[in-house]
C-alpha cells in the first residue's frame, strides 16, 4: 500500500468505530420505530414514521439507492449538536480551537477544498431552458446542462451501495425565516456529518421546520461524499471522490443531487445550490428574484435609514461591506445577510428581502481586526473553522492575522496539518468560517422579520482597477438590467493562468444561474410594472489603481462616503451629473472630510469616452459569443441607445 493511503478496509474500521460510538451515545429502542417494512437500513434515530408521507418516501427511495447501515433524523437541538461534535473530535476528524468557545477545525482531503464549477450541471428536457445558445466555436460560460437520461445514469453510476456502512442523516431545513412567506424548505440527505453540523449553522434546521411543512412538498437534497472507484480514501478522515465529484440541479422536480465533495457550496446544498440555483428557477416562475447579494441596512446622522442589496462576484468583499464599520461619525451599518438575498415586491409595491440563510460561510484569508473586525467578534464562538491553520495556543490563523498573533511565541500547524514553514500558505486561500449569524454584533434587528426589510438601492460592483468611476448610477430599470448583465471583475482566469484577467460575471450570478441567463435578463426587465417602486440601481468600483498599480480609494469604512452619496440620491438630492453611462457624482457630492490623503475625486469619477467605447465593444462580443440569438431584444435597444449616448459624448 503507498505512504499515507488507507484501504478501504481501513476506512470501515473508521466507520466500526464511528457507529460504535453513536451505538453507546444515541440509539434507542424508542425511537427505533420499524412499522414491520423490510428498510435497507438497520438502525434508526429519531421517529421515521413521524414523518410526512412525502418524506418517507424521499428517504426509502434513497435509502434503497445508497443503502445507508443507519439512519439519523436529526432535530437541530443542542445535545444533537454536541454529539456530533464530539463524534467528529473522537474519530480525530475535528479538533478543539480551545480559545474560542464551542468551535472546532477541520482539515478536508486538499483535493475538496472549493466549489467545482465545471462539475456542476443544470437538467432540463431542453438544452436552452438551461443555458444560452452558444456562437459555434465558442467555450459555453453561463453554466452547464445535463440531459435527464445522463443525470440519471451519472446518479446510478456514482449513488449505488455509495452508503453501505455509513449514516444517513436527515436535515430538514427552512431557507429564510421559519414560517416566512418568502421562506423555502428543504430536506437534505447526507452522509456526512460535518456537513450536518454546518448546515445547522447555515440554515435554520430541525424539528421546528418539520411542523411547518407539514405534509406539503419541499426541495429535495440528496449528498454523499463517495468512495473513489479504486475503493481508497486518501484520506479516510476526509472521504471524498474529486474525479467523480459532480453536482446536479433538476429545477422540474426541485431535486439536487451532489456526490463526491464534503466542501462548502457542493456539500451545504442549501447554499448556492438551493438558494441561488434551484431558488432562481423558482422565483422565476413565482415572479420574484433570488440573488448573490448582501443586504445591509445603513443609517446617517439623522438617523434616516435605507436598506440595500449588493451584488459583488466572489472575493469582492461581499462580506466585509455587509459588516462594515463607518469612518464618519454618526454612520451606522446593520448586516442582514452577506451572500444571499431573496426579494419579492409586496402588495404595496415595496421590494422586501430576507437573507434565506442563518450564518456565514467567509473566507478566512484576509480577514482581520482592520479589514472586518465585526466578523473577527463573530467567530469567537460556535464556528466551524475548515481548512485554516492552528496556533500552539489553542487559536486559529491565516494569512492576514499576523498582526493579531505572535509568531514568535507560537507554532502554526498549517492547513495540511504539518508544521507551517513561512513560505507556504498557512491557511488554504479558501479557507472558511462558518458561523451563526445571530452572533454577529451588528446583525439588523429586522434580519429574521418574516416578511423582509425595504430595499430602496441595489449595488453591482466588481473589482475594476482601470476605467471604471468609484460610483454611477444607472438611467432606468431598463438601463440596470444592462448594468448589471455587463458586470466585469479582475479575477484569476483559471488555475493555468497565473496573471489576473477581467472576467465577465453578469449579475455576480454567473456561476449560480439555474436557468438560461437570456431568460433572466428578461426576468430581471418583467420586475418593473406599474404602482411598484424600483430600487434605485449603481455601480460601484472601489478598487480603481492608479499607474503607480496604488489603489485611489481607501475603502473598507471609507466606503461610507459613497453610501452616503447614494443615500442622498434615493432621496432625491441634487448631487449627481448625467454621462451616458448614467449618473456620475457632482464636484465636491462625495464628503471628503477628515481624509488624510484625498483622493483624486476627478479622475474617480471621470467618464472616459474611449474606454467605455472599448467596453462596450468588449461586452457586445460577450452577449454574441455567448448569447446569440437568446439576447432580448430590449438589451438589443439598451445598448445601441448606449451607443448613441456614447457617440455623442
Ligand atoms: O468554495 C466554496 O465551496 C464556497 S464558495 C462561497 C462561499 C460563501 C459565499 N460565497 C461563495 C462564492 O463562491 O460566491
Ligand atoms: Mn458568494
């Protein structure tokens, strides 16, 4: 047998050990309820003929699939948790952070340490019902389609015995409030419980969900973390298969289907595949919109207070302007979510949003005292930490923290567990919190009402060293759909391009589409009807450089210049001057005060003529490449009208 490989005899030794554990802690025969019916299953916890119809038969069907030794229904109480957890620290899988209470690190397989988007697949009958026709010749980006004959072949082929000897664990679990009109529940079935005691972090899961469902229907989660074809776990502490990792959406019958992967956006299937993926798909056909952005509500010295959506594509800092601490006095910001948002118009015309999610899932690297203190405060208790390094102390590390740790006095285990040799990455670059968002000291007191908070604004942003203004604000709704379909940040092409790139993400939702991007944009023009109020819409960009390759905004709380501002314009003061890229700052709207260095405010909010016309040559080729003959014919009229405007300029 190679160094550092275990059979997979090996691994069921794990396993023996594992049930034995939950044997002692958790069975009885209470709760071992089998109605005389032959089940695949040879144990259970909890009350399996308590649960709806509905669900009995998801779990029989993919018990009899997977053949699970054992099933767990879990409740979401805190003994259930404290069982798992310690399940996990025996089993050697999670360690103690003692310095921080209740939380834990885990180290995955290094092969499972992102979401895989090339493996992540879209099944409808049709092709185009789930990505846009492509030009001939042209590499499809706006996501992946899968037949529903391949998908049921790829889930036979991955699915069969995959659970012979392991738990399945039953997780249900409400997107947004329990209860909430603009809630959505789901059941996962997984075999791994990290992703159980994660999920409770992330959503609102157990008994409580189960009463409200009732016997209606629910979205329909199915994950395993797979055995490699050759039956060796790498790493029997982090099962996993990354050749055959696939994750599958089939919106028809609201199924999600992920093998492979115990990581984070392809394991905690409420997340990106239920609330972005399969949420899409759903509020497209209910008329509302579910989106990757934050929400914060931000408040000025008189105390007028006005909530905003922002859409950043990933490793924008998303999180960090949902918790951003203000420069300026008498600034206030109250995160309600930072990676999702769910938005519906009321009867009265008011776009509402609910956060569908219960915690944070950050990235670690990065974040500090300086850039998110707020987060720095959250962490400190009930946080699953994954992939960072650990401190001889008893604490956590990442590239970013060391101003916050002594290195001179403390060792760093780094993220592959071995002793950290200052060259390496301590830290995975996508190394992870997860923690409750109830804990985060600057949670809105509205985050959890049921029927949402108001969004008077909604931001689209990327990372756009050159060109592109600090802050503009589109014409119309019409002209915000063409804003945020052409959004383009700096971003590493792929892991064979060393060197940056600007990449097209539309919406920030190019990887998170459940649906055809062109029936989207279409969507995202249907919003706008009579009697309702439109959010306002911008663009922001606070990572222009100058030739010096300096960033020319401070950001981080500096941004609260630029909320400001837009604050000032949602209620309709005179601050603003029209380009034909939309509305540019006044001389002077942007309140500098108290700025050491000021910045160059001119050529931050220039609108350069010759750089917009090469952008939008850049984003026609995109939409025809791309898009063909799928464009709508309004962004069709919305661009040549911008052509017009810039013509003209
Ligand atoms: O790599 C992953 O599995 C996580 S990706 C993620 C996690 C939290 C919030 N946003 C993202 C993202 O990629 O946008
Ligand atoms: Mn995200």
């Amino acid at each position: 047998m190679p160094d550092g490989k275990y059979s997979v005899q090996h691994s069921v030794t794990i396993q023996e050990k594992r049930n034995s554990l939950k044997y002692k802690v958790l069975t009885s025969a209470e709760t071992n309820v089998l109605s005389g019916k032959t089940r695949s299953f040879e144990d259970i916890k909890g009350n399996f003929d308590g649960l709806s119809a509905k669900i009995r038969n998801f779990i029989e069907k993919s018990a009899d699939l997977c053949k699970p030794s054992q099933l767990y229904i879990c409740d979401g109480s805190e003994e259930e948790n404290t069982q798992l957890l310690q399940l996990l620290v025996e089993n050697g899988v999670a360690k103690p952070i003692d310095k921080y209470q209740n939380s834990y690190l885990v180290r995955t397989n290094p092969a499972d340490t992102a979401r895989v988007e090339s493996k992540t697949f879209i099944c409808t009958p049709d092709k185009y019902t789930s990505v846009p026709r492509t030009k001939s010749g042209v590499t499809p980006s706006l996501g992946n389609w899968i037949s529903p004959e391949d998908m049921e072949i790829a889930v036979k082929e991955r699915f069969t015995n995959c659970m012979v000897g392991r738990t399945m664990y039953v997780l249900p679990f409400s997107m947004g409030p329990v209860g909430s009109p603009l809630a959505k529940i789901g059941i996962q079935l997984t075999d791994s419980p990290y992703v159980a005691l994660s999920m409770r972090i992330m959503t609102r899961m157990g008994a409580e969900v189960l009463k409200v469902l009732g016997d209606d229907d629910f979205v329909r989660c199915l994950h395993c973390v797979g055995t490699p074809k050759s039956g060796v776990h790498e790493n029997p502490l982090w099962p996993c298969d990354p050749e055959r990792t696939i994750i599958l959406h089939k919106p028809e019958t609201n199924e999600i289907v992920s093998y492979g992967s115990g990581y984070g956006g392809n394991s905690l299937l409420g997340k990106k595949c239920f609330a972005l993926r399969i949420g899409s798909t759903i509020a497209k056909k209910e008329g509302w919109l579910a989106e990757h952005m934050l929400i914060m509500g931000f408040t000025n010295p008189k105390n007028e207070k006005m909530y905003l959506g922002a859409a950043f594509p990933s490793a924008c800092g998303k999180t960090n302007l949902a918790m951003m601490t203000p420069s300026l006095k008498g600034y206030k910001v109250e995160c309600v979510g930072d990676d999702i948002a769910w938005m519906r118009f009321d009867k009265d015309g008011i776009l509402k949003a609910v956060n569908p999610e219960n915690g944070f899932f950050g990235v670690a690297p990065g974040t500090n005292s300086k850039s998110n203190p707020i987060a720095m405060e959250t962490i400190k208790k009930n946080t699953i930490f994954t992939n960072v390094a650990s401190t001889s102390n008893g604490g956590v590390f990442w590239e970013g923290m060391e101003e916050e740790v002594d290195l001179k006095e403390t060792t760093i285990t780094d993220w592959k567990n071995k002793e950290w040799d200052h060259q390496s990455n301590a830290a995975h670059p996508n190394s992870r919190f997860c923690t409750p968002a109830a804990q985060c000291p600057i949670i809105d007191p509205s985050w959890e009402s049921p029927e949402g908070v108001p969004i008077s604004a909604i931001l689209f942003g990327g990372r756009r060293p050159e060109g592109v203004p600090l802050v503009y604000e589109a014409r119309d709704w019409k002209h915000a759909v063409l804003v945020g379909a052409s959004m383009r940040s700096e971003a590493t092409a792929a892991a064979e391009h060393k060197g940056k790139m600007i990449m097209h993400d539309p919406f920030a939702m190019r990887p998170f589409f459940g649906y055809n991007f062109a029936h989207y944009i279409e969507h995202w023009v249907s919003m706008e009807k009579e009697g309702r109020k439109m959010p306002r819409v911008f663009h922001v960009n606070w990572f222009r450089k100058d030739a010096n390759g300096k960033f020319m905004w401070p950001g981080f709380g500096e941004n609260t210049r630029v909320l400001d501002w837009i604050m000032r314009r949602c209620n309709g003061e005179d601050v603003a001057v029209e380009t034909p890229i939309g509305w540019v700052p006044k001389p002077g709207s942007i309140n500098l005060e108290g700025l050491e260095n000021p910045p160059n405010m001119e050529e931050l909010t220039k609108v350069d003529k010759e750089f917009f016309l090469k952008e939008l040559d850049q984003i026609e080729k995109y939409f025809d490449d791309q898009l063909t003959t799928d464009l709508p014919e309004t962004m069709k009229d919305e661009l040549k009208r911008y052509r017009e405007r810039l013509s003209k300029y």
